[in-house]
C-alpha cells in the first residue's frame, strides 16, 4: 500500500487525515513542519504527500 507524508502544524487536522487514511489501509507518517517533512521524506520518500 502507498505511503502517505502529511504535513501540518495543526495537530487535529494531521491526526483527522491519519486515521481517515490508516482505515483506508495506507501507511502514514506525520510531520508538524516543512523542515521536518524534508528530513522524513529524505530518509524514506513518500508515494504522496499531503500539504494543508
């Protein structure tokens, strides 16, 4: 299943997407800031990432 990288500074709205996608059966992983999803991406890149 496609991995998904959700970045946002808000935590309601990355937990929100998280739950909704992880039922959907995709893995997620969560960034609270550009920098960080940089570094996440970097380390083990994304098939979509989702910017609000």
């Amino acid at each position: 299943m496609a991995r998904i990288l959700i970045i946002d500074h808000e935590d309601q709205v990355r937990r929100m997407l998280r739950v909704a996608l992880e039922s959907a059966g995709y893995e997620v992983v969560e960034a609270r800031h550009g920098q960080e999803g940089v570094k996440l991406y970097r380390a083990a890149p994304a098939d979509l990432v989702i910017t609000v």
